[in-house]
C-alpha cells in the first residue's frame, strides 16, 4: 500500500523553523541560506494550500494549521532520528562510548578501564566528559554516568558507588593546622566544588558542628578541589570512593573519623527503550564482577 507523503525536504526545512521559531536559526542549523528555507516552507505551503507561518516584523509564528502539523511530524522524525541511530550502533558494535564526570572518570573509572581492555581489546572505548545529562536520541552514547538516586524513569540505572562524604587535606596542612577536632574547620580554608555544592553543608550537619559552610574556595569541579587541596591550599570535602587509594598511601590525610551517607551514588545509566549494544552488554558484565569482588 502506498503512502502519499509530502516532500520531505521541505518537511525538514518547516521541521526546523517551527521547533527554533526562526527561518535564521533554521538556516544555520541546516547549513543552508536563509532564502533556502523559506522557499522550502513556501513550497510545503503550496502543496497543502495552506500558510503555515504567520511572518511577523521580527520573526514567524505557527499557524493553526502549521501547528497541527508540527505535533504530527515531531514524533515521527524521532523516529526516525532513533532509527538511524541503531542502525549506526549496528555499524559499529565494538565501540563502547561513555559519557562520564570528569571527577568520576579520573578518580574512579579510568584506574579500572585498564582491566575491562585487557579483557576487551576488540573493544574501542571512548569516553567523555560533561555535565549535562545525555540525550541518547540524538547522541551516539551507550551509556552515561549520573549522579543521584537511580529513579530516573526512562534510565535503566546500576549503581557503582555510595556517595559518602569524608574531609581530606595533605599531611602538610594537617601537621600545621592542628586539625584535632571538626570545630577547628574554622581555622582553615574550606575547598567546595560548584558540582557538588552541598556537601560541606550536608557533612557539617551531620555531625552538628558549627563552622560556617560557606567559607572558603569553589572549585567548577571535584577534581580541581581534590588538587588544591594536595597543594596545602585548604581542606576539600570528598567522595570517599574517589581517594581511597590516596588515603590509603598517604597522599592525602583524612582528618576526621566521621564519614555521612547522603543517600546518593554514582549510576551507569542507559535508555530503558533502547536494546544495550554488544560492547555495553560486555562491560556491564565486567563491571558487576569487579563490584563484586569488592564487595
């Protein structure tokens, strides 16, 4: 059975114009003129008889009409935008792309993806760092590490460690310092991290000591507080599994016995509505027997 469709260059073209509100945002994303994508708009109109912008003095409004048609073709080119995507994935089933913090992936996961190679050197591993969640409808990613409660609906989530918080500083700064009990926070320097910016907070008043949390140094990420701190600079508040190794070789010094569970933990997350690719099945095999090793 045939499907009468409309054009669909000029479909793509309306397609743009009417999710950025704009012919000049729409011509740019495009990588066409701007004269381009109206006359592509102008011919949509034409085949329905219809004006589906309004053209206003300083931009372009839907009309009814091109409203309903806007609702009717966005899910559709998801589609097929989730589509192509898996098709792509099939072309290239031996990369496995990881979108992580940077904290996350300096601290924690590169110092293990050694071992996950070894096991997988057919395996090309590509690994970023942002932010900002993944849209994997529109980003060739497997999987992305998040930060949180794993009650994201559309997210399969594992967790791969607690967020447990735990001041550290080097010994340098320790010996100086005198840090002998929580109260004498007051007396140095506290390093936050603007990606964590509750956590001195979150620590202090779980044991009840009065310092003022808003001191001190912020830091755009972990990472950045953690170096600041080796260098004398100050004391940072820490994911415990982040320096565990440097705790325990005596890079850094944990000044405090007490630790607080916030409740969170680092997930590796991957669309409930989208099948694992083949290297992602591998490495979430890989990851659940490391962690249980370690449990």
């Amino acid at each position: 059975m045939k499907y009468p469709l409309p054009p669909l260059n000029p479909l793509r073209a309306f397609e743009a114009a009417a999710r950025l509100c704009s012919l000049t945002s729409a011509a740019e994303e495009l990588n066409v003129s701007q004269v381009a994508v109206s006359r592509q708009v102008r011919v949509l109109e034409e085949y329905f008889g219809v004006a589906l912008f309004r053209r206003l003095h300083r931009g372009i409004e839907l009309t009814r009409e091109g409203r309903d048609l806007y609702e009717g073709i966005t899910r559709a080119f998801q589609d097929i935008s989730s589509a192509a995507r898996k098709v792509s994935r099939r072309g290239r089933r031996d990369i496995l792309s990881i979108q992580s913090y940077t904290t996350f992936s300096q601290r924690w996961l590169i110092p293990r993806l050694a071992n996950f190679h070894d096991a997988n050197e057919s395996i090309e591993i590509r690994l970023s760092s942002s932010l900002a969640p993944v849209d994997f409808e529109t980003q060739n990613i497997d999987a992305s590490i998040r930060s949180g409660y794993g009650d994201w609906p559309d997210l399969h989530a594992e967790k791969l460690v607690d967020v447990e918080l735990i001041p550290i500083c080097s010994s340098t700064l320790m010996a100086s310092a005198r840090l002998e009990s929580p109260h004498d926070l007051s007396r140095v320097r506290l390093l936050h991290s603007m990606a964590r910016p509750n956590d001195w907070k979150t620590w202090l008043a779980s044991i009840d000591t009065k310092v003022d949390a808003d001191a001190g140094v912020r830091f755009d990420n972990s990472a950045l507080a953690y170096e600041a701190a080796s260098m004398n600079m100050g004391v940072a508040i820490a994911v415990k599994a982040f320096v565990e190794r440097q705790i325990k070789n005596g890079s850094f010094i944990a000044p405090f016995e007490q630790t607080c569970k916030t409740g969170e933990g680092y997930y590796l997350t991957w669309p409930r509505n989208m099948s694992p690719s083949e290297p992602l099945l591998k490495f979430l095999s890989w990851m659940r027997e490391l962690l249980a090793q370690t449990d």
